[in-house]
C-alpha cells in the first residue's frame, strides 16, 4: 500500500432525532463534503472530474464498438452454436413452434433483429460451415445485436465501478478488462445468448448499486424507479439464458443481508418500517421480475402458433393448440372393436407379437411361460394389429361405443386371435418385471389376466380415447403393472426386438403409449375423418408455461451426452481451454474461444489477494489490531464484498451440475472478478476511497470526506497493464476474429498452455544430434 497521506480519526456519531439512525452504515453521503478534495495529486484531481470521466467513458466505448464490429462479416458462415439460435431466430419469423432449454427473451431479440433487417426465415442454420453469403441471409444485421450489447458492456462496467466509490482511472481498469477480452468479443460477435446475458447481468449490477446508494431518501421517486429497474433488468437477465437465475439469486441473499440489517432493532427502525421495506422490494424484485418474464413467454406462445420441430416435446393438449400439428389434424376417437396400433412414446417402436413363443429357458437359467412372445417392433407390420375388445355391455350405436378415461379393455392380437396378457413370471431380461404374452381368445381359463385399466395422462373422467393425441399407460387389473418397453434387446431367438414387460413402478414416465393408426373403425365418419381441417384448441397461457418450464428443467439437467470441448469449473478461471467454434481447412482459419491470459490470471490473483487481505484483517481485528482504516475496510467488505458474492454465485453452482458445461459460462463471473481487481487495485495503490458516496438523507448525521488518492502511480500501472493486456489482445486476435489463416507454427505458438486443442497445429519434431 502506498504510504499515508493524512492523519486518521474515527468520528463518533450521535444518533439523528429521527426513528432510524441513518448514519451508522459505512458508505454515505456523496453531497456532503468536509475536507477539502484539491489536497489530491493534480492529476487524480483532473481525472475525476465529470469532463474526464465522460471522455473516458467515451473512449472506452468507441474502442469497444470497434473491436466488436471488427470485420463482423467474418466469417459468412454458421459458426458454432449459431446452428441453433439463429435457426430459432427463423423460427419466430415463420412462427413455427420450437423447443429450447433457454427462456425465449435473447432469442425473440435475434428473431425482431433478423425481422427488422429483411431475413425471411428460409434459411434454417443446420450446420457449422453452411454459407450465408450463397444463402442471401442478412447474418451481419443479426449478428450487430449482440456487439452492440457487448460494446455498451464495456461502459456499463466503468458506470458500476465509479458509483461504488472508485476513480476514474480504477473504473477504467476494470473496463479494459471486458473491454480487451478475447472471449467476451468472440462471443459478442456471433448471433449467441453470452453477451445479452453479461450485458443484462452488469445492468442488474448497476441499477442495484444506484438503489443502495438512494437508501436514506427511501420511498422516493428516484428510489421506487432504481428498484423497478433492477427487477425489470434481473428479469432480462433471467430470460436472456437459464443461468441468469443466478443473478436473481444474487440480488436475492444482497436483498436479504439489507433487510437484516433494516431489522436491527440498534438502528431504531419499527416493525412497521421494516414491513414497508420488505413489501417495497417483494413488488420490485419479485412481482415486477416475475410479471416481466411472463410476458416474455406470452409473446413467445403468441408468436409460435404453427406446428414445428417443438411439437414431440410438448403434451397432446398444447400440440393441439397449433396450426397444422398431426395430432390436432389426424386424431380421432376411438370406439371398442377398432383396430390399431401403438406406438411406445420414447422409443417409438410398435406393440408387436407373433406366432414364436418364448424358450423355455433363458441364459441365466430362469424359466419362462413359453407363452407367444409380445415384442417391441420398430416398423410398420400386419403383427402391430391390435383391436379394443369391450370388458362391459355396449349399446349398439351411438357415443356409448367411445373407449373412455379408465374403461377395463381386452386387446386382441389381429393376426394370431390371441389376447394380450401379464402374470405373475419374470420378463426374459429383467427378473424384476414382468412377463408380457397372449392367450387364445377363447379360452377364459385366464380372463382376468387379460384385463387391462387404460389410464389417459392429464385426463378428466368419461375423457375418450384418441388416436395420435392420447397418451396412455396400459395398467394390468390383478398385479397393477404398467406395460413399458426399453431400448435393450432381445437374443436372437426374438429376432433381437425389443423387450416388452410388466414395470412395478407405478408413477414410471416413460411407461406411456399412444394410438399411431387406426387400421379399421366403426365410426361413421370412418377413416377419411382424419384429413377433415380442425380449428386449433386452446388451453390457458399459464398451463402452456408450467409445462414449458418444467421441460425446460428437465431437458437442461438431462444434457449430460459428453462433449470434445466440454470442460470442469476448476479450469475456467485459468483458462486451461477453451471451445472451437470454426474451422477452414483451406485457408487453415479458426475461431477458438478463449480468454485474454493477462486479463483473466489478473482477476484470479485479484480474487486470491482479496480473500487474504480479509481473512489478514479478521484475524488482527480478533487481537484488537485494526491496520485497516475504517472507511477502506467498509468498501473493501460492502462494494468489493459484493462483487466476490457475484462472482461466487454465477460460479461456484456449476461444480454441483452434472450437465455439459463450457468455459462461456464463466462469462459473467469473470465480469464480476474484473470488478472485484479494481477494488483491489484501489486499496493497493491508495490509502483513502472517495468517502462517503451515498446520496444524504434528510436526517443523516453527515461525516467526514475523503477522497482516493493515486497520484502518478495509478495512471502509469493502469497504461502499463493496459498495453501488456492490448498486446495479449492482438496477439490472439487472429483465433478470436477466425482471420487471418495461421500456418501450422503460427498455431503453436499461439497455444500459450498445451492443453489448448487449436487445429492445424505442426508436428513438432525432435532434433536427432
């Protein structure tokens, strides 16, 4: 630390003659100036001055629009993940449903930008290489949103450093960090979530800070507005990308610690004060949020109404709800004595028998019934015939015919008049389960064996039974097991179809069926009233989004396939690798997603001086030992104490997901350790912090000001680290713009660590003395 450059006291305060005593938090007070600010180095004194903080701002912003549009038009080709979100982008244009793990916010963005710029949605993004430029698509339009969201990033950050509290020039480092970021302006460029994501997180950031500040005029306009603006940002953030959760966590555990405080019954503040606060901030932070990012999904349903790629994902109900589904066109009732199919709902093969029974004893030594075999089966066959036999007395016309929600039915194998059945003998590759086969119709020896409860998912009593739109599960009458099938197969003696048998587990999921065809019906609209046009059906918005969100989960948890460029938390930080987004073989161009080395180590070694520097202060403070003054202390815990809970918040979650992970999702953690180095930075080179900083209450006792104080120093390591760090910029800009093509020992010498996998490395040889 630098050397003191003024005497210190603590100022004892009395208490306000108010309810609360305002003046007891550490950071107050920015209108209230006791000591004379031009004790400060000419320089520091310059650089912190309204005119030099906005050309500063200034600056920073027309370097980051440049280095963000930088021949943004390369490469003209799909890169990366842009199969997938430019390909939803198509999809709002030509409003047919998809499924993403994602809320739909960044992408209803990417959708209105390639709107407003001309695209038609024809182009639909398959794979990584296609060609824009052959395809006419206005990808630079497209790919303008996110780095002009990732360039407006870079002021931001400055915006959130100077209200903490900090200079211009240390505002400054924590924006050229972003700023010169090889990783946050490879994925600034390209139509991806990222930089949406990070720019609504620092906004968050940034309307939170400029709340806390207004906290002794409370209840204010200015007050009631950076509330809402943090809820309404927290709640972009949430919908840009399904992590931005973790930023509605973070401003959550901020909001509780305030609320404790506000609690304290020392500050002299009533239960009902308290009550007011609490209510304030659970409108702003949890009703406004919540009603925002429904209406994300309002637009998103009234946006997609044609059936699409999303379709399979959802329930019969909500397909139904779209323009040209197969379910809501083809489904249709079905009556006892039509004949069908059915189709297992995930693995999409056919109930299936024929004549070959089951030998009599398998590998393991178990024995079986013998009975014909019930078969999975994966294509269209005359044994996939199956009709509904009625278990009760039927009128001979009219809707008492309709197969209904929990009717008892019988179901007749067509080609061999056998009745399916399931008993008490285990399945030939699961012990557990039970056996499935048939038994000659008639024959009754076994009737209650063949009957079966049919139990339509999400349905009403009396519901009927429906071709393509009606999922079911098949549940035995006398032993309660659920007819289910699963990817294994069967030894040759079963032609190596799949296993069906008896699972015991009554709420099993994937034990569900559905009516494919209706090979022969007495309805009398018979079978051409499956092309009659029907209206699309309607469901309430908020059953659409329960189930939508819960798929979502699901789906994200279930993304645990590995990955070649798939990487641990421990290592992002570090940068020990990164994603390949491109490749060009003939020009050997490569886009390859990582970090600037100076940048980032810098923010791991800030993090790593912070912890010590506190848990140094802790153990002093316990012997009664205080080497740290108490206006820096209340920053270093307040301002860079939250900058650490960001950070820890949008990291430390990832080691419990067990889902693919990438070093993107560090992203907005390595925001909030840029942040947390410039606090660092500060204490390091200056004894004093600009002090206080809130906005002065009515009733606040005011103290006395001081203002930071870095003289040459800080100017001269900011531009030192500053070039060091635009250096490490250019000299791997070449893998973070795809351009120019690098020769094979260009490439290895820009693989700073050997665990970066960059193609079209040379073969490195030894020399043979």
């Amino acid at each position: 630390m630098a050397s003191p450059s003024r005497p210190r006291q603590r100022i004892k305060v009395t208490p306000a003659s108010t309810a609360g005593n305002y003046d007891q938090d550490d950071d107050d007070h920015v209108h209230a100036i006791y000591q004379s600010p031009n004790s400060r180095s000419a320089f520091e004194r310059v650089l912190d001055t309204p005119q030099a903080s906005a050309a500063m701002v200034g600056v920073l912003t027309a370097i980051a629009f440049a280095l963000r549009f930088y021949k943004i038009n390369q490469p003209d080709q799909v890169v990366f993940d842009e199969v997938h979100f430019g390909k939803f982008a198509s999809f709002y244009i030509t409003r047919e449903y998809y499924f993403d793990v994602h809320p739909p916010f960044a992408k209803l963005l990417f959708g209105l930008t390639g709107w407003f710029v001309g695209f038609d949605g024809h182009f639909t993004f398959e794979n990584i290489g296609d060609s824009y430029t052959d395809n006419h698509v206005p990808y630079v339009g497209m790919r303008a949103l996110p780095a002009i969201l990732g360039s407006l990033t870079v002021p931001v950050v400055y915006a959130i450093m100077k209200e903490t509290g900090y200079s211009t020039i240390i505002a400054a480092f924590s924006a050229c960090i972003i700023l010169f970021d090889n990783a946050h302006i490879a994925q600034s460029r390209l139509i991806l979530l990222d930089a949406t994501l990070v720019f609504f997180m620092s906004l968050t950031i940034y309307s939170y800070v400029r709340f806390r500040k207004l906290r002794y005029w409370e209840f204010t306009v200015e007050w009631w507005s950076w509330l809402i603006a943090t809820g309404f940002f927290m709640a972009c953030t949430w919908g840009a990308k399904v992590n931005g959760i973790l930023t509605v966590a973070t401003i959550g555990i901020a909001v509780l610690v305030d609320l404790w405080d506000i609690l304290d019954h020392k500050k002299g503040f009533t239960m009902e004060h308290f009550w007011k606060h609490f209510m304030a901030r659970a409108v702003g932070l949890i009703v406004v949020p919540f009603i925002i990012y429904l209406s994300f999904f309002y637009v998103h349903f009234a946006v997609l109404t044609r059936s699409g790629t999303g379709d399979s994902f959802m329930t019969p109900a909500f397909q139904e709800t779209l323009i040209g589904n197969e379910l809501l066109m083809n489904s249709q009732e079905l009556r006892y004595f039509d004949v069908v199919t059915m189709k297992h709902k995930d693995t999409k093969v056919y109930l299936h028998s024929h004549p070959d029974h089951y030998p009599l004893q398998y590998d393991d030594g178990r024995i079986s019934s013998q009975g014909q075999q019930v078969t999975g089966y994966g294509h269209d066959d005359i044994n996939n015939h199956w009709q509904i036999i009625p278990t009760k007395a039927l009128p001979e016309a009219g809707r008492g015919r309709v197969v209904r929600h929990e009717d008892v039915i019988q179901l007749l194998h067509i080609s061999t008049q056998t009745l399916l059945l399931t008993h008490d003998v285990a399945s030939p590759l699961m012990p557990t389960n039970q056996e499935f086969t048939t038994w000659p119709k008639d024959d009754h020896s076994r009737h209650n064996d063949t009957l079966f409860y049919l139990n339509i998912i999400d349905a009403d009593s009396e519901d009927p039974w429906k071709s393509k739109s009606s999922y079911f599960k098949l549940v035995h009458g006398p032993t309660r097991v659920s007819m289910w099938t699963h990817s294994k197969q069967l030894p040759e003696w079963a032609f190596k179809q799949q296993e069906i048998n008896g699972n015991k587990n009554p709420t099993e999921k994937s034990a569900t069926w559905f009516v494919d065809q209706v090979i022969s019906t007495e309805s009398p609209e018979g079978l051409s009233g499956e092309q009659v046009p029907k209206e699309p059906k309607k469901i309430s918005f908020f059953r659409k989004f329960a189930e939508l969100q819960l798929l979502m989960l699901q789906h994200n948890a279930g993304l645990t396939s590995s990955h070649p460029y798939a990487s641990g938390p421990i290592n992002w930080p570090f940068l020990i690798s990164g994603i390949s987004f491109w490749t060009e073989n003939d020009a050997q161009k490569q886009i390859y997603l990582i970090g600037n080395i100076v940048g980032w180590w810098t923010c791991v070694i800030a993090l790593s001086i912070y912890v010590g520097i506190m848990g140094a202060d802790l153990l002093a403070r316990r012997r009664g030992i205080e080497p740290i003054p108490e206006a820096a202390r209340g920053r270093l815990w307040n301002s860079a104490g939250f900058f650490l809970l960001i950070w820890a918040i949008h990291y430390l979650p990832f080691f419990l997901m067990s889902r693919q992970l990438f070093i993107h999702h560090y992203l907005p953690s390595h925001l909030a350790s840029a942040l947390l180095a410039g606090s660092v930075l500060s204490f390091i080179l200056s004894d004093t912090v600009n002090y206080p900083i809130s906005i002065v209450g009515r009733w606040t006792k005011l103290r006395k000001s001081e203002y930071a104080d870095l003289g040459m120093k800080g100017p001269v390591v900011v531009g030192v680290f500053t070039f060091i760090l635009f250096l490490m910029f250019v000299y791997m800009a070449p893998l973070t713009y795809g351009t120019p093509g690098l020769d094979g020992e260009a490439v290895n010498a820009k693989r700073l660590l050997s665990s970066w996998t960059l193609h079209f490395a040379a073969k490195e040889t030894a020399e043979v003395s």
